[in-house]
C-alpha cells in the first residue's frame, strides 16, 4: 500500500527498464503519495510501520529516468538517434470518483450522475493532449466490473472535447482490454455523443506473447486521429500499471533480438458508421443534457454549447472543443485502452496466487520532430 519498501522496489524495477521514455501516474493504492490523505488515514494502514510521504514520493520526483505525471502534462521528445525521433503530449493523472477510503479520490463522477467536483478535475487537462492517462477509465469505456460500469462521466466528457489518440488507463481489472472510439463531430443536438465503438479480441489469449494492437498507416488501419500533421512514425507503446513489476516471461525490453514475438498483430478495424456517419449512435449521456444549453450560460460563457458538434462556426456548437484553425476536426477517434496487469480486483490474490495479465502493446503513428 505505497510503503517506502514497497516504492522502492518498483522505482528500481522501472528505472532499469531499457525505454527511452517511462511514465509513471500513481493511484489509489498509493497511500503514502497522496499527502493530505495519508496525513489523515495513513494511520490505519501503517501504523506498525510509520510512513514519512516526502521521503517516498522523492523517489520518484528525484528519479534521473522517469517522469512523474502527478495531474500534470509533458511534451515528450523522444531525442534516440535509433529510436522514432516522435514528439508528443501527454498528461497524467492519479484522480479516481470516491469509492471507500484511497487515496487521490474525489466525490461523484461515477455512471451518468458526475457532479462539478469531476469536471474539476478534468478542466485541467489541455485541448492539444496526444495521449491521456488516468488510473481511472472514463464512463462505459473499459469500465466494466462486478458492480456495474465504474467510470467517470465527467472524464469521457472531457475525452470527447479532447479526443486524445489514446486514452489509457488501469484500475478496473476486469476490464483489461482496448477499443476504438468514432467521435460524433456532426451532432448539434445530444451533447458528448459517439458514433461507435470497435472492441478489440486478443487473439493471444493464453500463451505467453505480448498483446499487439496495430493502429499505423502502415498496417492498413491508421487511427483517424491528426491536426493536420504531415511528418508521421511509429512509435510502440508499452502499457502497464500496477504496484508489481510484470515477470520476466512478460516483460517488453527494447531488444529486438529478446523481444518476445506478438501475439500475432491486431489491426483493430474502425468503427462500422452508415452513409455520412450518420450511424447508429452510442449515446452516453444523461437526460438532463436537453436542457444544458441555456443552464448558467450567462455566468459561464460557452458553458451551455459544451459537448455539442454541429457547425463549428456556429455560436450553438462547442467552438474551442472543434477549433478548425488548430486542426481538431481531424481529432475523430481514440483508442482507449485498460492495461491493468492484476487480473482481479482487490484483493487480488482472492487466497491463490496471483495471476497477472500480458502487456498490451499499442502502436500508433505520432509526428517527427525536425532537427
């Protein structure tokens, strides 16, 4: 539970990691990196065993090879004469809608009835972002448990106004998987709308292969997701979270002669649409949206065309959300993706061992920085 020790081992695990870039974003098991909450709950967890936080969160604010996202973003330029030479942003955050008592938590955001403390949160995330990651998922995407969809509404909002090339995520461990996300742009009338959604179906499941989703150019099926770049690689992304390292039989080194071969690679296919993406709609909004146009619209300017598409010259669409000069309407789908590693939720060893999911590993076309 975010002990010292415990930091400690992962923090060397990740850092002789051979990739040019590491993210690391906390989460809720993360006690001691949560400051205000560790100082009123930590007690209960660590009371054998006192717990200093600046002592553990140092270990990877200090850290010479990773990058610490702690509701934060970070344009990344990947500088390796032998390596993609991408640029990209991202930004990374630990926030999950309260559930017990965990860390970096707060009220609402659960299913539809997301609250203002969730687009909060959210607002803090720039437009421009490439890649998004939360330990949380967004409402209805890879959210699926036990008790029904646990996602935050306000944060697949704030994906919808964003659409990131990838949405990526941990948390709900039933829910390990990937799909791709059709964003509506057309609809002026249902605020947060999508066109569809493409699971994606591991055809690895039960050998020892990493899990390989191809979105290039390259492989026939590119995410339609650019501000009008011209100049474009491929970039693999390794995704994992967890307090655990991956075993050595599922780790992804930067080797390609030790690089364990794919599962045989995925090109997941975009999203069936009709004539003019005039398709049948996955709606994941809630019925007070009709009224949301007029509601506080004189004190929050813009507030009340939130989440609608439409003309995005029109004063009655989202026009900061749609800005055409910047090239967002070519911001039409996201992969989103939960690459939990425990296979259950907690407690995870459930009295057996613990079993742990693949990698997934997602490769996606990002622009080429110039010299």
């Amino acid at each position: 539970m975010g002990s010292f020790t415990e930091l400690s081992k992962q923090v060397s695990w990740l850092e002789k990691a051979d990739f040019e870039c590491k993210l690391v974003v906390a989460g809720n098991h993360d006690l001691t990196l949560d400051t205000d909450f560790f100082e009123q709950y930590g007690k209960y967890f660590h009371n054998k065993s006192p717990q200093d936080p600046a002592q553990c969160q140092a270990l990877l604010t200090q850290s010479a090879s990773l990058i610490y996202l702690q509701h934060t973003g970070r344009e990344i330029k990947l500088t390796s004469p032998t390596g993609p030479r991408t640029k990209f942003t991202v930004f990374g955050s630990p926030y999950t809608p309260s559930y017990g008592k965990w860390a970096f938590q707060y009220e609402g955001g659960n299913g539809y009835n997301h609250d203002s403390d969730a687009d909060a949160i959210w607002k803090d995330i720039p437009l421009d972002t490439d890649v998004v990651i939360t330990h949380g998922p967004a409402h209805l995407h890879r959210d699926e448990s036990q008790r029904g969809a646990q996602g935050c509404e306000g944060l697949r909002r704030a994906l919808w106004r964003i659409r990131p090339k990838m949405a990526v995520c941990g948390h709900i461990h039933d829910a390990r998987g990937v799909e791709r996300v059709r964003w509506d742009l057309r609809n002026k009338h249902v605020k947060y709308k999508e066109l569809g959604i493409q699971s994606w179906e591991d055809p690895g499941i039960g050998n020892e292969r990493n899990s390989l989703v191809d979105l290039t150019a390259k492989g026939g099926n590119p995410l339609d997701n650019n501000n009008n770049n011209s100049n474009s690689n491929t970039a693999s992304w390794s995704t994992g979270t967890g307090t655990a390292p991956v075993p050595p039989a599922h780790q992804v080194t930067s080797s390609s002669t030790s690089l364990l071969p794919s599962s045989s690679t995925t090109a997941l296919s975009p999203p069936p649409l009709l004539p003019h993406e005039e398709a049948v709609v996955v709606v994941a909004s809630s019925s007070e949206d009709a009224s949301d146009a007029s509601e506080d619209a004189s004190a929050h300017p813009g507030i009340g065309t939130r989440g609608l598409s439409g003309d995005p010259g029109s004063a009655r669409s989202d026009q900061e959300a749609l800005q055409v000069a910047t090239g967002r309407l070519g911001r039409r789908e996201t992969c989103f993706v939960n690459c939990a590693i425990q296979t259950a939720s907690y407690p995870h060893h459930r009295g057996g061992p613990r079993v742990l999911n693949k990698p997934i590993v997602v490769d996606v076309d990002l622009p080429v920085w110039d010299d």
